[in-house]
C-alpha cells in the first residue's frame, strides 16, 4: 500500500494535497474565498495563526503580505493597491446578462439581483494557513464496514469497478477541471478512485459512456501501480433529479452494472429536488435503491447528501436540501436491517458546518448550487473517509 503522507504542494494540482482532511491536523492548504469589494474580510474555514500564503484561482500567482494583503488580529484584508482579485459589489449586486437565471438576495433591507455564473470562481483566491482549532470539528464518521468487500478487492490485489451517478455535482461542475482551465482540479469522483488506486496501487481505467451529457472523463488510464485495475464509471447528468435514476436506469445504469459488474455504487443526488419533501425524496430514492439491489445484490452503496445550496438567496434554490440527509440515513439503517451494505457520505452536515464560518461565494463555483476547487475536494474527502475510513 502506498504512503499517504505528503509534502503539499499549493502551487498546482496535487492529489495528495488536494485530499488531506480539512478536519485534520494544524494547516488548510489552498481554502478559497471571495472578496466582495476591497474592503471585504476573508472568511475562512478556521480562524487563521499565520498566512503562509495567497495565491490565484489558478495558483500560479502568490501575493505579497504587506503589498496586496495585511493580516492582522487574525483577519485578512485588502490593502488599496491589491493585486487580489475581488468582485466589485456593483457587480456581485447586479444581472449577468449572459444568463437567464435570475438570483435575489437580500442587501440593506432590499431584493436585490445578484451575480450568477459558471466561472465566478474566477473572482476567488486560494489561502493556506495554520490554525490552532478555534472551533468545534465535523468529523464524517467512518463507514468503512459497510465495504468490507471492496477493500478486500483492493488488498488482495483484484479489479474492481467503481460506478457513480447523480445530478450536475457528480457530473463535474463547477471544477476548473471541468472546463478544462488551470489548476485543472479534477471532479470530486475522479479525485475519490485515484486516491484509492494511490493508496491501493492500481490503474484506474476511465468507461466513456457515450451517453449525451455524461461527463468527460480523462482519456489516459491514472497508474499509481501495477497490482490491479480499478474501472471507473460515471454517468451522471447536470440537471437531474433522483426521479431520473428511476427513469432512465434501464439506459444509463443496468447495460453498464451488465456489461462491467459493480463493486461500489455512488447514488448523490437532492440538490435539484428541493421543491420535493422529505417523505416524497424518500420513496423516491427507496425506487432507485431498490432498482439496484434487484440488479446487483451484493453491490456496496455510498448513498451522498448534497451540499447545500446559496443560502442567501431569497427567490428560490434554497428549499428542502437540508432535510434529506436524515432520509438517507434512515434508509440506511433500513437496507442495513436487512442485510445490505450501505452507508451515507455526509456532505450536507459538512456544507452547514463550512457555512457557521464561510459564505456560500467562498466555495462555490457558480454562486447557486455548484462547488468549486475546494468544496470538490471537500466532497472526495467525506467520501473517502466514508468508505475508507481514514
């Protein structure tokens, strides 16, 4: 098994720095934020020691202390002839008109329209730093006896094939991997299976689906080793609900469980079924549960909780996305009963938790629904605790 310790790297794209916990140890490696406007304060995940540094969206650029940026008492701010990319406020506050979808918050006591965008991450910068726990932790628990099997594949040196399916977050957006752009952080599924093949010593081969709209995947197998060969799957498609892995489950999951197997199965959905309730979201994901266990008995099933959507959004978006974990969770325990293994990757617990310190434009990728860099990489984090349990 390989060695996860690391030297981060904070400069580009490292997978073993982009999936150190950011609940353990002493240092934050590479957390955004977003200044709105230049009088803006960071906020950020702990409340900072020492700055070590502040870098780019793309990472290539480290800003000076003293020159573009003064901590002080423990705060982050802007010096007047900063280099630090900010969003002015005029254009946080106003209407992309590229888009269609209008967004409203509230600002001095009025609705008003605020940015939206695919890429405002570009507006978001990237701290390291060290903090002393100045707050209570959200550890995901470990769920590492629900894939007991699994991890037998991986230690005895096996194949083993991987499959994920959700709503536009599985797919991918909104990581600048996904468009394609520096740093070229990869999506949350793909950055879980290569950790794993690092830790195990596999090859992991990417399935192009070839289905319309699933996610681009790389076209080069990931090698970390030679002692087996983990297949990756994912057709997830930006848009849809838990009601579609029911209804299009004959033509985007069965030909491929058929054709491939399936060792473990990643089911996240919820974010864009906030319109439904908690007894609604939960026949529905029991449908899609039960769909496949009739396929795949044995499978081990990592069912995902959504982050949770902008917050301060007052005309819509923000719903009932925060009452479906506990549905996960009881039916978990329910398949569980029964002799099934399944757990759940707790995201939205983790999503709240983020949010008593950060506000949502601090790591999301669109200013909506989607995460970025960071919250990406936070996804892959509670998902790999879940199922590795470290």
């Amino acid at each position: 098994m390989a060695d996860l310790n690391f030297n981060p790297v904070i400069d580009r794209y490292d997978l073993d720095t982009a999936m150190h916990p950011l609940w353990e140890g002493d240092t934050v490696y590479n957390e955004s934020v977003m200044f709105l406007g230049k009088n803006d304060v960071a906020r950020l995940t702990f409340e900072p020691e020492k700055v070590l540094s502040i870098r780019s969206q793309d990472l290539k650029t480290e800003y000076e202390e003293g020159r573009d940026y003064i901590f002080r008492d423990g705060k982050i701010t802007l010096t007047e002839d900063t280099r630090i990319t900010f969003i002015p406020e005029e254009l946080y506050y106003s209407h992309n008109k590229e888009s269609d979808i209008v967004l409203e918050a509230m600002k001095d006591g009025e609705r008003r329209e605020i940015f939206y965008s695919e890429s405002i991450w570009k507006y978001q910068v990237f701290v390291t730093y060290t903090h002393t726990k100045d707050r209570r932790l959200f550890i995901p628990p470990d769920e590492s006896a629900s894939f007991t099997r699994l991890r037998g594949k991986f230690e005895r040196g096996e194949d083993v094939t991987l499959f994920f399916f959700g709503d536009s977050i599985t797919h991918g957006a909104s990581t600048s991997g996904f468009f394609k752009t520096e740093p070229f952080t990869p999506i949350y599924t793909v950055m879980f299976a290569e950790y794993l093949a690092k830790k195990y010593g596999y090859t992991v081969n990417y399935i192009e689906s070839g289905l319309e709209g699933t996610p681009p995947l790389p076209k080069a197998p990931a090698v970390f080793g030679d002692r087996g060969t983990l297949t990756f799957i994912n057709t997830a498609v930006g848009g849809w609900q838990i009601q579609h892995a029911i209804d299009r489950y004959d033509t985007y999951i069965r030909p491929f469980l058929d054709k491939y197997g399936c060792d473990f199965f990643l089911l996240a959905f919820g974010m864009n079924d906030g319109f439904r309730t908690a007894d609604e979201e939960r026949v529905l994901y029991r449908k899609a549960i039960d769909l496949i266990y009739a396929q795949k008995p044995d499978v081990e099933l990592l069912l995902v909780s959504t982050m949770l959507p902008n917050n301060d959004i007052v005309n819509g978006w923000f719903a009932n996305q925060g009452l479906y974990e506990p549905v996960l969770y009881e039916l978990s325990d329910n398949y569980r009963a029964m002799g099934r293994s399944i757990a759940v990757a707790p995201v939205t617990s983790m999503s709240r938790w983020l949010l008593e310190t950060k506000r949502f434009r601090d790591y999301t990728g669109n200013n909506v629904n989607h995460p970025n860099d960071f919250m990406a990489r936070v996804y892959a984090q509670v998902v790999f605790k879940s199922v590795e349990g470290i």
